[in-house]
C-alpha cells in the first residue's frame, strides 16, 4: 500500500545509524496487541534498537504479546491486589450477545474496561517503579503508546522522551479529537462505536452525538483516575493528559483512506491501516495437510469466526441452532467454525461443518477455495477481508465492529446482518446464500510494483510562472516514470508565453495560442504588469479583493472562450485516450474540457499551500478561526476582528472566481455540449487532491484523505547541489565576506517600486559596505543606484544555486511559494516583504520556524526599520540556526514529494476512481454539519420546559391566590 511506507520512512530517513524505540502495549486484548506488536516489529526489522512494554491488564492475555522480531520484551506482572480487583475481560464479553449499546448505557457497557487499565496503571506504579528507573538507562529517543490509556505517555515524559506518537489500533480514536486539535464531524462521520454508517437522519445523527460525547465522558474520567495515579506515584511535574496528548508529534492510525469513511485529519494523523497484514507473508504460508483436506472436499467453503474477545460458545442458542439450520441447507458447502470449546454435541451428525479452536485465517482468506466468510468485523478482520477480496457477511457484536462492517459495506461484496437477527432463518439464509454466489473482488487496495504505461493529460493555462512550474514539474515528473505526457497550454497572457511553458523533459507540448479577437480585446485592456504595479501599495484585504481580481477573472474567462472554440485541438486531445488528466482548481475550464473528453479519473493540483475558494466544494473544513486564508494578512493567533476579516476575505475572493468559474461553465457548455456538469459537481468528482503544501512547515489544518501534501516538489536538492555557478557568479560572491540576493519575483517587478522605497534600499545597502548586495532587477535603468560599488543587478538570477552557496549569507524575498519552498530548503535566513495574494500567508508561515524576519512591505517607508531586519538576518546567528533546523528537517523528510506524485498517480490511474472518498458530509447543509438544528432541539425542549414550568407555577400561584381570596371572603361573611 502507497501509504504503509510511511512508518519505516520515519524512521529510515534519519540520518544516524538507529534510535531506541519504547513501545507501550497494555495486553489486554490480541487485535491491540498485535497491532503494536507489528509497529515494533516493523522497527525491529529496519535495525532499531525497540523494548516492547507490556503491562498486564487482562490475564487472558498474559502469553500473547504478539510480537515475533523483537526481543527486549518487558512484562509487568499483576499483583495478588490487582489479580482479586480485576475482572476477567471474557466474563464481561459474555453479555455483548444480547446488549444493545447506546448512548442510555455506554459508559456502564466499558465499565469493565474502564475499571480494568485505572487498575493496571495503578498496579505497574505500586509495584514496579523500579522498572522505569531502570528504562531510564536506555535513553529511549522515540515512544510509541497507544491512547486508550494516558499511562504511557506518563512514563514516556517520566522517562524524559519528548518524541512521542500515539499510536491507535482501531480506525480512528475520536474520543481524543478535541485534545490534539482534530475535527470531529459527528454529523456525517459515524463515532467509534456508533451503530450507523455516514448517511444518518436527525435522529441517527443526534444518537451518534449522545455516543461520542458519552465515550468521551468515560475516557476522560478513566484518564483522571490514571492521572492521580501517576501524580501519587511519580509526581505532580508530569503534566495533565489533557496536555500529553497533544504534545505528540504524530498519531498513527489504523485506517485506509481507500477503505474508511472520509474525513479531515490533521496533518500529524498518518493513516497506516492494514500493517498488520502482510500479503507477502500470508501469500507464501502453505496450508498444513489437514486443511488442505478440509478445503477440497467441496466446490465452496465459508469461514465463520467472531473473533477472540466474544466468543461463539457464549452465542444464544436459538441463534446457534439457527446458524446451525442454514449450514445443514447448504450441503455444498464446507463451513469451517471457530469455536472455543471441545462441547460442538448442538452439531452432531452434520456432515459439512469443521469445528477449530483455531484456524489460520489470513491464508485461508487468501486461498481460492474459500469462497466467502462470516465475521464479527473486528479491524484486524476487516482489514485481512478487504485485502483477501473475499465476500463477506458481517454480523458485528459490540465496540467499533458496527463502524467497521458499514465502512466495508460501501464498497459492496458485504451483507451486515445484526446479531439479533441471527435466531432469523430467512435473514441469515438469504445473506449467506448471496454472498456464496458473490463475484465482487474486493481487494482494491494493493498497489502492484509494475503498471502499465499510462497516457496523461497535464493542463496548465500561461498566466503566471510560478503555476507554470508547478504544473510543468508534476508532467516531468511523470514522462521521466515513463508515462505518456501531453502538457496542454492555453494561452492566457501572451506576454508571459514564454516564461510559462514550466517543463524541461514533456515533449508532446500542445500550446494553444490566443487568437485574433482575443489578441483584439488584450489590446483595448490595460496590461497586466500595469494592473499588478498598484499591488506595490494597495493592500488587499475584503473590502477590495473583489476588484483587485476582476482583471484576472476577465483573462481567464476571455482565454476560456478561446481555448473551447478550437474544436481541432478537443479532437487531437480526444483521440488520445488520457487514463488520467491533472489540472489546477484556479480555473474551471479545464474540468469542463476533460469531463468532455471522457476522462473519469482526475487530480486537482494546487500550486498554492492553501486554495480554499475549491474546499467547500470537495468537503474539506475550512477553519477559519485559527487556519489563515489563502489572501489572508493574519497568522493563526488572531483576534476576533482578524477573524472576521480571515472568514470576510476569502468570502469576497471566493465570490470572484466563482462568478469566474461560472462564466467558464457557460463557455464550456456552448462549446462541448450543454449536457456537461456544473463546475460544483465536477470538482468534488476528482479523486485526489495534490497541494503545494508541507505538514512541516504549513500551518496545521484539518485535510481529507484525498489531500496529498506535495509541498517542495520543485526543489531538487539533489540537482541543484550539483549546479556550478558561472565565473562571473563565482567572482560577485568572491568579493565580500557577505551575500545577500534581493528578488521580488515575476509578477510584481522591483521597477515599479515606489522611488520612496527603492531608495531607502539604497540608503541601507550604502551603509553596509561588507555586503554584496545581488538585486534582481527587470530594466537596464538602474542610474538610481550610480557610484555604490557592493550593488550588483541582473535581469535573471540563478536564485536556487545561490540560495545553496554557502557564501549567500541571506535572502530578502516577496514570499512567493517557489521562492518560500527554495528558501526553506537551502537553510538561509531571510526577510521576507509580501506584496500580493498568498505571499503573506507563506511569510507568516515561515515566521513561525524563526528563521525569518517578516516586514510588511509598508515598512519600507521607514529606513531604520528596513535597516534592522537587513542587519538581523546577516548578523544574528540565531535565524541562520533556525533556518538551518528546518532546512534539515526537511531534507530527512520520512517521504518524497516525488513519490507521492508518482505512486498516487500510477495508483489512480490502475484502481481509480474513487468516489467512495468523496465525503458525504459534503451534501449536509450548514445547520446539520455543525449540528445548530440539534442544538435548536434542545433549546427549544429547554425553553418549552422552562414556560411549562413557568406557567405551571403561575396556574399553582393563581389557584392558591384564588382560594385564599375565597376564604378571606367566607371569613369576611361569618364576621
């Protein structure tokens, strides 16, 4: 899988030799054991030095601890204190037969789980403190715990590791989503141990609510009752869970964004489902004899099995029987049966039913013999069924088993029957028998190691060079995997033609150029270079980014109508057969154009970190109290006005390119038939989403799991460590002990600075004679800056190569993204002064590393403050040591931007699309996604309770005045 990768990467791309690992797993059940069991292993197996921790919470499962590499095992036995305490897990899985779990009971339901980790943690304190002194020896660099306990985090900063992840064996754990800043969309995103899948009316949706919050009740008064635990223990300097939680620096999840519901993680959520199985492993494991036998005496076989916590002998017996009656209906059939007793007399004289204690499921699973299975839903089932590509009937008992069998449900091959029901012989015969004569394959979610050749098609409109490039780098990115790469550009600034071509390999270039009465209306429009001078000193904000834009609405919309009207170049692209076409979401000309072509499988690529005029339209979650928007002058600590203006600017953005896409809709449709979608609905239609975006260096965000994070992909370290710089290069940095390059990028030209500023630079570069000053410069008029001798201007710069010289001592830039990501990369200090669109954000971004000086570009007027920053970034060593963390951080990053280009690509372009990552809560309105029609629930229950009340005691009161009047009267008459 694309994404399993992740965990060794981690690991791998750090540039020691190995790192001590300690893995926390309380042995209480075998799906969680095994679960870290594989991360430890995993670890193990790539040379690291791993102690796996195992605290004993159920003695059920005191000789399972899962694990097969590694070897430094420590067992934290229970005491006779704890042993008399505890409640065999087995006694309390009984009773999941015949419970129903809801919101009424579900803290009482995990009673015996709650109970059981507060003991554990309890008993490893008293009794075995020692241990952890002892641990402390090893200098563990990494802890790895899994959050159903805080026990583990609390020994990890005990112990004085400050890397942690916490690690959850189940999907997803949402009942610490408040704690490290995850969302949790309860309205379409069913809850851990919800009983629905993501479709739910008012009433499910409420329920699912009432759950959530419930759990979330019963974990935190567990986690209290930990923490004076530890607090009596190991003292009050370990901080609160509430803080441990978020202090992890990832959270590994068992979950396939392929297979799970949709939904915004954050970007320290990796999603690591299916590490426990290991299809080449389980593809070379040979069934024994036995087995062998037991799979050919028939034409089909169907594995039942619900698993290890509860367990088949304690089923009800009208529903054994039941079972029992439709397997006796199917003599074709073998049914091979998990079942933990040697008492099977319920079964005797039926012929075609094997009773196993245990039973090799995975190769079973994978053996062609079996035909379908009957499981419980268990993840670490769920997970071996959906790589087997076996139909299956799910008959979910208790926990996260319901969610597990509707998450597998969507994809067809599986029949959920509720466990109520098995006593039902037409329900159970009726599942069974369908998913018996299934032909569904399943098993989408293996990515062969070879593919075929495909045909891509890379849109990239001429505007701008940064897209360009973007968009250039993705199609030379893939020609140089081998694919076939058509690069389609339509023309939209003909005075940019040549500076937005972007590739360097792609040779099958189709350019579009703008034609005679596109040309004709350019002419009567001012130009654009004159249009974006005024950025200079207009600031942008909402109460004019509606203007600002207009121009660029109008190119777009102009080039839109002359691109479609070019029928031959629609046939040379038709005749093509695209598997896969890439586009960016600042236009919807492009999408009209491929749906036209018949292409179904699309990416979305976003040159820019953050487009979120295209995020409500796909379903991701737009926070805009704490995440700045894409036009946005603020960073992510805001007051309540600047979050006002973050929601009102991008609002107002939002409003322009919608009425531009709007306007391309019609061109498309009048072009290429009418019948064409809405842009609204081709948008979320693609399958994934590639964002110029780094998890390391943005802004934390919630994203969906279509989001690929391909941020840095056009820093090519390793070729530009390689690049010589000219003589005439190498003599200008010769000259001075320091460098430093001034650039305001392509768009905005330092010619059209305002004198006022441009001299002020002037005044600064003058009175720091040690420093060569290298200005990208776009005239040959620079008779401004005469007679100063530490002032070199050029028309073009080798900025990558410079900015990797150790000789360029720091970088003053505009904040463009490409110079942003280069910046980053090459480890300089910089001041960064943004002019236009998303060039504040990224400055803002980078300010939160420190290894940047932001100055607002209205600073300029002020020559002393200008001075300071220059002087900061060349003098202050402090900026050049954080600059340079990051630019090693990012250089041993766990993966490549350009792997995920081409595996995600290849991965779409075999097994896509795929719809099923659409996400549903993206049909919801306003007041259901954020559960306000709920809240007006019980608001108005509230109030009505509130004047039911009121006028009942105003009734009482008047009644009671009424018969006092009436007596005072009585006694006024016997007077």
């Amino acid at each position: 899988m694309i994404y399993l990768f992740i965990l060794s990467s981690l690991f791998f791309f750090v540039p020691t030799n190995s790192i001590n690992v300690l893995v926390y797993s309380p042995a209480f059940a075998a799906s969680h054991t095994n679960f870290m069991a594989r991360l430890a292993d995993t670890l193990a197996g790539a040379g690291h030095n791993v102690t796996f921790l195992v605290p004993i919470v159920d003695v059920a499962s005191r000789h399972h601890f899962g694990v097969q590499i590694t070897t430094d095992v420590f067992v934290i036995e229970q005491d006779e204190i704890t042993s008399r305490a505890s409640v065999p897990f087995d006694d309390s899985m009984e009773a999941y037969w015949t419970e129903h779990t809801d919101s009424s009971n579900v803290i009482q339901s995990f009673k015996w789980f709650f109970d059981g980790m507060s003991l554990g943690c309890e008993n490893f304190l008293r009794n075995h403190k020692p241990i952890l002194d002892q641990l402390k020896t090893r200098h563990f660099d990494v802890a790895i715990v899994e959050p159903v306990s805080i026990c583990g985090l609390a020994y990890a900063k005990y112990l004085g590791i400050d890397r942690t992840i916490l690690a959850s064996s189940c999907a997803y754990y949402d009942f610490i989503f408040r704690n490290i800043g995850e969302p949790d969309h309860f309205s379409y995103l069913p809850t851990l141990v919800g009983m629905t899948g993501d479709q739910m009316d008012f009433w499910q949706r409420l329920e699912n609510y009432r759950v959530a919050e419930k759990m979330y009740q019963g974990f935190s008064q567990m986690f209290d009752l930990e923490q004076k635990s530890i607090q009596k223990y190991l003292g009050e300097t370990i901080p609160n869970w509430r803080e441990l939680l978020p202090d992890a620096s990832l959270f590994f999840t068992n979950s396939n964004p392929y297979l799970d519901f949709p939904r915004p993680v954050i970007q320290k959520t990796v999603q690591i489902g299916g590490i426990s199985v290991n299809m080449e492993k389980i593809k070379s494991t040979k069934l024994d004899h036995e087995w062998e036998e037991i799979l050919s005496r028939r034409d089909h076989n169907m594995l039942i099995s619900f698993g290890s916590m509860v367990q088949s002998a304690h089923m009800l017996d009208d529903a054994r029987q039941n079972l029992l009656k439709v397997i006796k209906s199917e003599p074709n059939v073998t049914f091979i049966w998990k079942y933990e007793t040697n008492d099977t007399s319920f079964a005797e004289g039926v012929e075609n039913i094997i009773f196993s204690k245990w039973v090799p499921q995975a190769a079973l699973l994978n053996d062609n013999r079996l035909t379908a299975f009957l499981t419980h839903g268990g993840l670490g089932s769920t997970n071996e069924l959906a790589y087997s590509g076996k139909p299956a009937v799910m008959v979910p008992i208790f926990a996260d088993q319901y969610r597990n069998a509707h998450m597998l449900a969507r994809h067809g091959g599986v029949t959920v029957v509720q466990k109520t029901l098995l006593a039902d012989f037409g329900v159970v015969k009726s599942a069974i028998h369908s998913m018996l004569l299934h032909l569904l394959i399943l098993h989408i979610f293996c990515l062969l190691p070879s593919i075929s050749c495909l045909n891509i098609l890379v849109y990239s409109p001429a505007f701008a060079a940064s897209h360009s490039n973007f968009l250039g780098k993705l199609a030379d990115t893939l020609t140089e995997r081998g694919h076939n790469v058509t690069y389609l550009v339509p023309v939209v600034e003909n005075a940019k033609r040549g500076e937005c071509i972007g590739v360097k390999l792609t040779k099958d270039v189709v350019i579009v150029e703008a034609g005679e009465e596109m040309m004709r209306k350019k002419q009567d429009d001012t130009p654009s270079d004159e249009i974006l001078e005024v950025f200079w000193k207009a600031e942008m904000d909402s109460s004019n980014s509606r203007d600002l834009f207009k121009w660029f609405s109008e190119s777009m919309i102009t080039a839109c109508q002359n691109f479609h009207s070019r029928r031959d170049i629609f046939d040379a692209m038709k005749s093509r057969n695209f598997d896969v076409a890439i586009l960016e979401p600042i236009s919807a000309c492009g999408l009209g154009f491929v749906k036209a072509l018949g292409i179904e499988k699309t990416i979305l690529a976003s040159s820019c970190t953050f487009f979120d005029v295209a995020l409500p339209h796909i379903g991701e979650p737009l926070e805009f109290s704490y995440v700045p928007a894409g036009f946005s002058v603020s960073s992510e600590v805001m007051s309540m006005f600047e979050r006002l203006e973050n929601w009102l600017v991008t609002r107002e953005v939002r409003i322009v390119n919608e009425g531009m896409f709007d306007g391309e809709m019609k061109s498309y449709r009048e072009f290429l038939g009418e019948e064409l979608p809405d842009w609204r609905h081709l948008l979320p239609e693609a399958s994934l989403f590639f964002v110029n975006s780094h998890p390391f260096i943005d802004f934390p965000r919630p994203v969906l799991q279509k989001t690929v994070p391909i941020g840095g992909i056009q820093v090519n370290l390793e070729w530009i460590k390689q690049q010589k710089l000219s003589e005439e290069w190498e003599e200008i940095l010769n000259k001075r002990p320091l460098n430093m390059l001034i650039s305001f990028g392509s768009m905005v030209k330092s010619t059209h600075m305002p004198k006022k500023w441009k001299n002020g630079l002037l005044e600064i570069i003058k009175s720091t004679p040690n420093v060569t000053f290298i200005w990208k410069y776009e005239s040959e008029d620079i008779s401004f800056a005469e007679g100063i001798e530490n002032i070199h201007f050029s028309k073009w710069v080798p900025q990558t190569a410079l900015l990797n010289d150790d000789r360029l001592t720091a970088f003053v830039t505009h904040g463009g993204l490409g110079s942003t990501m280069e910046l980053a990369h090459s480890g300089k200090p910089a001041v960064m002064i943004p002019i236009i669109a998303d060039q504040i954000r990224n400055a803002k971004m980078l300010e939160r590393h420190h290894g940047i000086v932001y100055l607002h570009k209205n600073s300029m007027e002020d020559v002393q403050m200008t001075k300071q920053a220059f002087e900061a970034v060349l003098y202050d060593e402090k900026y050049k040591r954080s600059a340079q963390k990051l630019a090693k951080l990012l250089a041993n990053q766990p993966y490549s931007p350009k792997d995920y280009v081409i595996k995600y690509t290849e991965y779409l372009g075999e097994y896509g699309p795929f719809p099923r990552m659409d996400p549903y809560g993206r049909h919801l309105n306003y007041f259901q996604k954020t559960f306000l029609d709920i809240f007006a629930l019980f608001a108005l229950t509230a109030i009505s309770a509130f004047l039911l009340a009121a006028l009942s005691i105003r009734f009482v009161c008047s009644k009671i005045s009424s018969f006092k009047l009436k007596l005072r009267k009585e006694e006024l008459k016997v007077e």
